[in-house]
C-alpha cells in the first residue's frame, strides 16, 4: 500500500511543526567500505525500459573516448 502525495505532505508538516530547522550531515560514505556514487553497481534495467546508460564525460567532453 502507499501513500497519496497529499497525505503524506499533510502528515510531515503536521509532524515538523514548531520543530527547528537542523543541518543535513551527510552519509560517512567510509561506513560503506568508502564506496560512493561512482563505485556503486548499475541498477538493472526496468521491463519496457529502452533508455541506455550514460558514463561520465571525457575529459574535453565531445563524449569520444581515447582509452
């Protein structure tokens, strides 16, 4: 079962009232075996899912790759 957007929007503003904002800390990505978002697997492709993967750039950016 899920949520409606609506819902949930209503129920997390009615749960942070009066609640200072705080910082986001960010994840110590070294509590993952230092893997961040460029180590991580490629998920597998959805059913009806047509679109392909794309890698980082090259360095000058024409998207050729020299090796």
């Amino acid at each position: 079962a899920s949520i409606t957007g609506p819902i949930w929007k209503d129920t997390m503003l009615a749960a942070l009232k009066n609640v200072p904002p705080t910082s986001f800390t960010p994840i110590n990505s070294e509590r993952f075996g230092g893997c961040g978002e460029s180590c991580r697997p490629a998920p597998p492709p959805m059913d009806g899912d047509d679109t392909q993967e794309v890698g980082p750039e090259d360095e000058d950016g024409d998207g050729g790759s020299r090796g």
